[in-house]
C-alpha cells in the first residue's frame, strides 16, 4: 500500500480539533469509491483507539417521532454537562433528501452552530449496502476528534434499527403517545432491545402520554431485560416544551455509571468481534464475485456441484484453496 502523506495529515488534523479535517474524514470513511478503500485502512490505523470513557448512545423512532428536536435539547443539556457531543444522523429511507438535510440544521440549530457539537446529517445514499459498517467508523472519527458522547440518530424502518444497536452503548426508542393503543407498526424486537423508551410530544396531551407511558411500562415488563442487570426505563419527554429531559438525563447517566464500565467493555467487544466476523464474510462473497479468476473458479464449481460431478465439500474446498492464492498474490 502506498503510503498516503495527505491521510497521515488529515488524521493528524483531525485528532487536533480541526472541524474540516473531521467532516473530510467522515466523507472518505463513508466512500464506497474503491481508490479510496486503502485510505480508508490508513486513516483508520493512524486514529488512536476509542477510550472507553466515550459514550455511544443510539436514537430511533418512526418518522416524524420527534428525533431531532428531542436531540437538540437533549444535546445542549449534555453540552451543559461538559460533554462534547457528535450527531451522525442515519436515514436508510430514500425521502430524504436535500430539503431534510437542511430541516435536521434547523431542527438541530443551537446544537449545529454550537463548536462543542457537531451535527452529521447523512443522505440517504450511506444507508445503503454496508453502511452499517461505514457509520462504525465514523463513531470511530468522532471519538478520535475528541467527542466524548456520539449519538447514532436513525429512522426506524427494516433491519435499520437493530443495526444501530449493534453499534452503540446505550439505545433510547422514541414512541408517540397517539400510537399508545396497542403496538401496532413498532416491532417487538426493536421494544427487546430498547434502554429506555422515550413517549414523545407530552405537550400534545398530557394524558395520552400517561397513559402511553403505562402501556409500554407494562409491555416492557414482559420483556426479559435488554442488558443484563438493567430494567428499561419508560419517559415521557416534551422537546418543544423542555418538559422531562432531566429524567432523560439521570437515565442516561446511571446507565454509564462505572460500575457498569465492565458491561459495556463486554459489550463493545462482542460488537467489535461480529463487526468483524460479518466484514470478512462479505468481503470474501465481494471478492468472490469480482475477482475474475475466483470468479470463474466459482462458476466451474457451480456447475459441478449442480451437475452432481463433485461432492459439495470437495468443491468447498477446492474453491478455498482458489481464495487462499489469490489473497496471498495481492500482498
Ligand atoms: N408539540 C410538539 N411537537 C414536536 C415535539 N418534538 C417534535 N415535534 C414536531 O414534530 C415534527 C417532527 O419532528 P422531528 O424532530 O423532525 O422528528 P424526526 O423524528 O427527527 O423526523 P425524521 O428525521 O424526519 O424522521 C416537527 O414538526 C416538530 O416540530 C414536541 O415535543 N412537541
Ligand atoms: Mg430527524
């Protein structure tokens, strides 16, 4: 690999605060040109590694929940805390587009202009194939620019908000209180592994929001925890009206308190591991297909094993023995 000084510096200026160098990186760890994979590698190994003081928190909710200006007061009262916060908005949805960029800097106005802050919003583009991945590092750039708490804000829709948890700490579901009846188009695995749920918009109607929040109590109830030793709590926040957030708050602290450290540690590093797990699985099923020699090697098997003129396994390993040169070719 040749050596990239431009990376070298850009990682250099963003560990030194440089607000340029950081959105620079977060475009090229978010590229999916593949010029810009090798730079990808460099930059990354040039960043010094995660402390584990950082908390990652993940935000979902359906459209139009309150996401955003939920985190426009709840970010200034982390700001207020001392803590400098990272947003890295998430929309797997094709809606959004320029017009929704621009309403999550408005949504997100104080937060957006305040330099203890820094507000990502991504199109919809990054959600795409591996963008799971792609927002991992890009948690791995804001911890190294100094953000203390990161917040993965995504819509919640398909697989989407299961991926955000796999990437977090700490995960906040935001539900309406006009949705309360019953739990119709909020899936049960997303309640499974809810931190906490937020009932959002109280101000609308305060009772509605009581009794929202009573209903997901119970449901939560009879869910088995979502970490072991924490019981989820169920809030009702207005972002509007600045009504809970405090509670939101001394959740969120007494979820990072220290004698959790070794939690969240096992946590992060079983992430880590499946993260890795799952790229190599999908980077040999790329290389499989667009490295032309494997992937004519690949196309003879499949014929024989259709044909029945090879045993499965033989193939298997035939193919293997295909990947292994053509790996040990390459470095
Ligand atoms: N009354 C009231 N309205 C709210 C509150 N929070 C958000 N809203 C309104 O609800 C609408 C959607 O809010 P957003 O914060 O953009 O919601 P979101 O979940 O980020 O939306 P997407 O990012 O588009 O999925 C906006 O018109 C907000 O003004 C609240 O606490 N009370
Ligand atoms: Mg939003």
């Amino acid at each position: 690999m040749s050596h990239d000084t431009s990376v070298v510096q850009l990682a250099k200026d963003l560990v030194g605060g440089d607000r340029r160098a950081l959105a620079q990186a977060l475009s090229l760890v978010e590229s999916t040109a593949d010029d810009d994979q090798p730079r990808i590698v460099e930059l990354l190994t040039a960043l010094p590694p995660s402390k584990e003081t950082t908390r990652r928190i993940g935000v979902t909710g359906s459209p139009g929940v309150g996401k955003s200006t939920f985190l426009e007061t709840f970010g200034l009262s982390l700001l207020e805390a001392g803590h400098r916060l990272a947003v890295l908005a998430v929309d797997p949805t094709s809606r959004r587009s320029g017009g929704s960029i621009l309403g999550d800097k408005v949504r997100m106005q104080k937060l957006s202009l305040d330099d203890r802050a820094f507000v990502r919003p991504s199109p919809s583009r990054l959600a795409l194939g591996g963008a799971a991945f792609a927002t991992r590092d890009a948690i791995t750039v804001c911890e190294a620019a100094g953000f203390t708490t990161t917040i993965v804000e995504t819509v919640g829709v398909g697989q989407s908000e299961i991926e955000t948890f796999d990437m977090v700490d700490l995960f906040l579901v935001l539900v309406l209180s006009q949705a309360g009846d019953d739990l119709q188009g909020i899936k049960r695995g997303v309640m499974e592994v809810a931190d906490a749920v937020i009932v959002t918009k109280s101000d609308l109607s305060p009772d509605a929001a009581s009794q929202a929040r009573a209903m997901y109590r119970a449901t939560m109830r009879l869910l088995s925890p979502s970490r072991p030793g924490w019981e989820s709590p169920v809030l009702t926040v207005s972002a509007l009206k600045n009504e809970g957030l405090t509670d939101v708050v001394n959740v969120v602290n007494a979820f990072f308190q220290e004698d959790r450290e070794a939690l969240i540690d096992a946590v992060r590093r079983n992430q880590r591991m499946s993260w890795f797990e799952e790229l190599v699985r999908r980077k040999i099923a790329v290389q499989s297909e667009s490295d032309a020699a494997l992937a004519a090697r690949l196309a003879v098997l499949r014929d024989k094993v259709a044909k029945d003129s090879v045993p499965v396994t033989s193939a298997v390993h035939d193919f293997l023995s295909h990947l292994t040169i053509s790996f040990t070719e390459r470095s």
